[in-house]
C-alpha cells in the first residue's frame, strides 16, 4: 500500500479534470507505477508525459544503455520499484545477466564494454557528488554524441525524479517477483 491512494477522477479539484481526462486517454491510461504518481498534479503529469516518453522509447540512446540507464539510477536512488520493472525488460535487451546481479548487489562489475563503462561512470559520478569529471564525460561524449549524452544525463534524472517520488510515497510492487528484490 502506497502513502497516498491511487489518484482517481474524484479526487482531482474540478477544474483539473479536464487535463486528468486527457492524461489518463493516453497510453497506459492511469498506470500504477511511479507516472501515476504524478497524475496528483495533472498539469505537472501533462507537461511530463512528452518528455518521459521521448527519453524511455525514442531516444537517439541505444535500448539497451537506456535500460543499463535506468538501473544504474534505480540503484543509486535504492528504488525497488523502478529496479523491478526494469530488470526483465534490461536482461531482454541483451544486459549481462553477471552485469545486472553486480550492479544489483553492488559487487564488483564483470569487465564493461565502452558504452556500459560509459553510462555507469556517468551514473556513479553524476548520483555520488553531483558532478562529472573530464574523462567519464569525454568517453560518454565519444561513445553517445553530444545529443546521445544530454539524453542520457536527462534520462537518469528523469528517472531520479520517478524514484524520488516512488520512495517518498513508498509505492509497492504491485506483484510476486521472479527476481530478487533489490537489497536496500
């Protein structure tokens, strides 16, 4: 049970119905997740939506960096949630199984390729002092681009804000898992 219901269209002030209406026609409706929680404010959600969509389906980012993305971030912000939507969809994008079980446990990480190495030293240093040194920033610029790295810094901080909210109203997972809940 999360901290605060499920947002429904009753509980919404009348004015902002008509945005909540034209959030939850979009695909995934309502949802459960760490979206639905920004649905309590529907113009914030509104304005949101385009964003997320754009940095977790069409990014010039590779599928399967985005997802590596996604867990780093889901590790440094110790959110079971997003860990546990992302792992199956990261291990099926073709994410080392030794990788994911690593970086879940905070083990030592099997040897990386470039794009891997670039994306968990981007997250390391971006989620452990704010700041990223001059060769974490250059491999990730010579591996993703100039565009491919801003999405990929605007990506995990997407994501850093779904797992600020998901932590803060303790959203649950909402099924039994095959993986191994994230040790926090």
């Amino acid at each position: 049970m999360s901290r605060i219901p499920a947002v429904t269209r009753e509980s919404i002030p009348e004015e902002l119905r008509e945005t909540f209406d034209e959030i939850n026609s979009g695909p995934g409706g309502i949802g459960t997740g760490p979206m639905s929680i920004l649905k309590h404010s529907p113009e914030m959600a509104r304005r949101a939506i385009p964003l997320f969509e754009y940095v977790r389906n069409e990014s010039t980012v590779p599928h399967q960096m985005r997802e590596l993305a996604m867990l780093a971030t889901a590790r440094a912000k110790d959110c079971i949630y997003i860990w546990d939507r992302h792992v199956p969809i990261a291990r099926e994008s073709g994410l080392r199984n030794e990788l994911v079980d690593a970086l879940r446990d905070r083990q030592p990480l099997p040897s990386l390729s470039a794009g891997e190495a670039a994306v968990i030293n981007l997250a390391n240093e971006f989620f452990t002092g704010s700041k990223v040194g001059e060769s974490t920033f250059k491999a990730a610029h010579a591996e993703f681009g100039a565009q491919g790295l801003v999405e990929l810094v605007t990506l995990m901080g997407f994501y850093a804000m779904l797992a600020f909210n998901a932590n803060t109203v303790d959203l649950q997972l909402a099924h039994a898992t095959e993986e191994p809940v994230l040790p926090v």
